[in-house]
C-alpha cells in the first residue's frame, strides 16, 4: 500500500514562489512514477509534470507551466513541486499521484497513476 501526503500550500501573493512536497510511503520513491496534478473550483482535474521510476521527467505541453518544476528526493523518499511567480489562476487543490508499474517514460494520463494524496491548496491573491 502507497501512502501520499502533500504539503506546502497555502495562501500566497502572486508573484511569490512555492514548494510542494508530496511524502511517500509504503514504497521507494525511486520505484514509483510520480506526477503532480492539480484541479481548480469548477474545473477538470490538470496535469502539471510527471516523473518515471528512473528519473525522466516530463511537464505539461502548456507554455505557461514552464513555471513547474518537479523534483524527487530519494533520500527523503519525497517528490516536490516548485512553482515560480504564482498567479491567481494557479489556484487550486494540488494533488500527487502514484505509479507502482514502472512504466519507461512519465505519463500525463490520470488513469496510469494508482495511488493519490488528499491535496494541498493553494491560493493566490492579487
């Protein structure tokens, strides 16, 4: 059984920075794709950047996520999330996710992912 458990938002000011972190357990984070998602009020859940169990990463085709960057700490059995100048459309519930099947690229597709945290919200004023 994976465990997942965001932390790290909250509310900030656009223009600032953030760091999500997304705590494993129940596995090596080395041997999980992981990948962050994020779904705003009223909207469909999004993806952001992904990871493969060997470290190839991949973000999200958008211009505008060049501003993500996703990390993992296979010390700290963590995958995190750093987001530059923060805009109020970032708004919302970010989640990460998991892959037990070690898969050889990162994927964008939620049904590949296994495993989810509850979330992490992030807010943004203006």
């Amino acid at each position: 059984q994976v465990r997942l458990t965001e932390s790290g938002g909250g509310l900030v000011q656009a223009g600032d920075s953030l760091r999500l972190s997304c705590a494993v357990s129940g596995r090596t984070v080395s041997c999980l794709g992981m990948a962050w998602f994020r779904q705003a009020p009223g909207k469909e859940r999004e993806f952001i950047a992904a990871i493969s169990w060997s470290g190839g990463t991949a973000v999200d085709a958008d211009s505008d996520k060049g501003r993500f960057t996703l990390s993992r700490d296979n010390a700290k059995n963590t995958v995190f999330l750093q987001i530059e100048s923060l805009k109020p459309e970032d708004k919302s519930v970010y989640y990460c996710a998991a892959d037990v099947d070690q898969k050889v690229a990162p994927s964008y597709l939620e049904n590949n992912y296994d495993y989810w945290g509850p979330g992490t919200q992030v807010t943004v004023s203006s």
